[in-house]
C-alpha cells in the first residue's frame, strides 16, 4: 500500500427544500445571520460545531460568520510576520479586524472561548494558532499540543507549492459573471492612497519587485476559479487560494468584475460602461458613483433596494474545505499525511443560494468534492491518527 495516506473531516450539506421563488422568510435569514449574544451561546456553537476531536493533538471547530478568531490585531501579525509595512495610516483591514487594546480582547472570539473548550474536551494545552477572516466562515484547526501547534505552521508554509496545492477553497456568491467559465489569475495586492486613508489594490498578472516585496508594499497571491451556476445577476463560483492577507481572494473576484456578494467595498468600484462593467481604482470612485452596475434582476427577485445589498448584507463566502499537507510529517519522511479540515455552508448562506436558485448547483459540487475524498482519488488510501 503506498505510504500516502489522507485524513478526512467529514463535509456535509444540507440542501433545503425549492421554491418557485424568494420569500419572505428566506431572504430575512439570508440577510441577517444569526449571531451569538454571549459568550456561552458562542460555546454552545463551537461545541455542538465540532467536526473532529483527536484528544491530545488537535480540535477541528466551525467558526460562524461575524465571530472573530482573537478579536484584536494581533502584534506583529500573529504566528506569520506582518505583511505589512509600518505606515501612519490606517486602511479597511484595521477596521475589519479590530484593532489592539484592551477593551477589544473581551469581545466574543474564538480566543476568548478557549478555556471553555478546553475544559469541555480535556484539553488543557488547547489554543489559538491561525484561523480565518471575521467576515468568513470555515473549519478552523486549533493545536492542543505544542507539536500540532509547530505542525500547522509547517504544513501552512508548504500551501501555494504546485506539488500540495492551495491551502483553502471556498464557495462564493458574486455579483456578475465572469468571462470565462474556469481559470486561473495571479499577481500582487498593494496599497492606493484615497485621501486620509488606504485601500487594497490588485495588480493581476505582473510581479512585484523585490524591494516592493521585502518592504511590505506588495503581497503575490494565486486563485483558481470555476464558476458553477449564475442566476438573476449573480453567479456561484468556487475557488482555491493559500492567502487570505490583504484581501486577496476578495480583490482577485473583484478583477474578475464578480466582488462577492454584499462586499460593499469592493462592488463600488464596478460601475457601468454604456451597458458593460468596468472595474475602477478607489481614487476614481467619487467620480463614478451615478454609474452603478445594474443589479435589477437580483434586487427584482429578493425585493429590496440597492441600498439593502450595501447596507444590510453579510458577505457570502464560506471556505468548505482547508487542506494541511504533509501534516506532521518530518522532512526525511516519505510518507504523506494531509488533514483535510472541512464545514458544512452556514445557514445565511443556504438561504440565499435557495433564494437565488443555486442550491441544487452547490449540492451537487460539494458532493463530487466529498466523492473525490472519500474514493480516494486525491490520494491512494484513507487513514485517522
């Protein structure tokens, strides 16, 4: 049997009942997901979230849309280096994430529930090593050792290599469609200066420069895409991507003239040209704001405002699947051990893909998805810790 082994949390999707069209209700629990008050109604979530416990070694959770991972801006950018360069101004991920004092830690997190899920799993060593974006959802891997701490960052640092592939890939629902049904788009995110503050910018197909890179100016990243269903405007598109750092897989859509949907930031600076798209710089903006994309068929079907979808809306991305090569594997070993962390799609967002008519389109994805895992076609056989 070949040493390559694969270790599999179980993803799954429940798909709801059609409609012929968007009630009510739905497009209510579309737009307003439900979140935890307190910190023990966050417990209770994560708890009953649960997709794999290996006692000793690592708790797989599912983290929910509008719950931030430590609440605060880490010093230094947490376990990785900060890919930012020191400059006076602020810019939209510092306001995103929170920014770092004291008040800020006692906001509900995933940092702030560990003693409580430590103590329910007996799992005195648990803690926070890296996880996801507030505004995202998806399986969030968290070490109960020093070793599986030391694990996750060595398997991290080997996602983007051809050879183990993207470390993420998620579901998102966009506004527009893009030109061509798959493929893939690379180049750097970097900063333009809009007044009295920053914006993330995103130069496709060129490399930055070095002195760029090593001065934090400019960070490469990579996504492929495959567009899977698109109705009244909008389109379902799966991608993979390593890199979550300076908008990255928001920008990289936002090229593809398809910014996720309810990402207000970013599906401004798409405006209308005689009938067609274009994507404009944030320097433009104020130039540009009578010429907003038609989004008629979307606002005809959910019957609410433009203002509803800038205003009022959640962003609809879910990362379904993260993959952590080679996980606690050595450098001399030939053996291939990868965690496959996988969730199933929040609530919020299985309603709008019924509103919209897709959920039929994201059923039958993510089950190919689970069938390539559980037939093994990723790798040769299938194994637990």
């Amino acid at each position: 049997m070949s040493a390559n082994r694969h270790i599999s949390a179980t993803l799954s999707f429940a798909s709801p009942r059609s409609t012929s069209m968007a009630s009510e209700y739905l497009v209510r629990a579309a737009m307003s997901p439900k979140l935890p008050s307190n910190l023990k109604q966050l417990v209770s979530l994560l708890v009953n979230g649960t997709v794999m416990h290996e006692p000793g070694r690592f708790i797989i959770i599912t983290k929910p849309f509008g719950i931030s991972c430590v609440g605060y801006k880490q010093k230094n950018g947490g376990v990785f280096p900060e890919s930012r360069f020191d400059r006076k101004g602020t810019s939209e991920e510092d306001h995103e994430e929170g920014v770092e004092n004291a008040q800020s830690q006692n906001l509900l997190s995933i940092e702030a529930a560990l003693p409580f899920l430590a103590e329910r799993f007996r799992e005195p060593n648990l803690s926070f090593c890296t996880g996801l974006k507030r505004y995202v959802s998806g399986a969030v891997v968290l070490p109960a050792s020093r070793s599986d701490f030391q694990n996750i960052l060595n398997s991290i640092r080997l996602c983007g290599i051809p050879e183990y592939g993207h470390h993420h890939r998620a579901l998102a629902i966009c506004v527009g469609k893009p030109a061509k049904e798959c493929g893939e788009m690379s180049g750097y995110a970097t900063f333009e200066r809009v007044r009295d503050h920053s914006e993330y910018t995103f130069v496709a197909g060129a490399k930055a420069k070095l002195r760029a890179r090593t001065g934090k100016y400019a960070m490469a990243g990579a996504m492929e895409y495959r567009l899977l269903d698109s109705k009244y405007g909008c389109s379902l598109i799966d991608i993979s991507f390593s890199k979550f750092g300076r908008h990255l897989p928001r920008l990289m859509l936002t090229e593809l003239l398809c910014p996720v949907l309810g990402d207000s930031m970013y599906m401004q600076r798409i405006i209308d040209v005689s009938g067609v798209p274009m994507l404009i710089s944030p320097s433009h903006l104020y130039r540009a704001k009578r010429h907003p994309v038609d989004m008629s068929l979307l606002l005809s079907r959910l019957n609410i405002s433009r203002a509803d979808v800038h205003n009022k809306f959640p962003l609809f991305l879910h990362v379904y699947r993260s993959v952590f090569p080679r996980y606690g594997c050595s450098k001399k070993s030939t053996d291939r051990v990868d965690l496959l962390a996988a969730a199933p799609l929040p609530p919020h967002m299985l309603a709008m893909l019924e509103c919209l008519g897709m959920s039929d389109a994201a059923a039958r994805h993510l089950n190919a998805v689970a069938e390539e895992d559980s037939h093994e076609k990723r790798f040769s056989s299938e194994s637990r810790f």
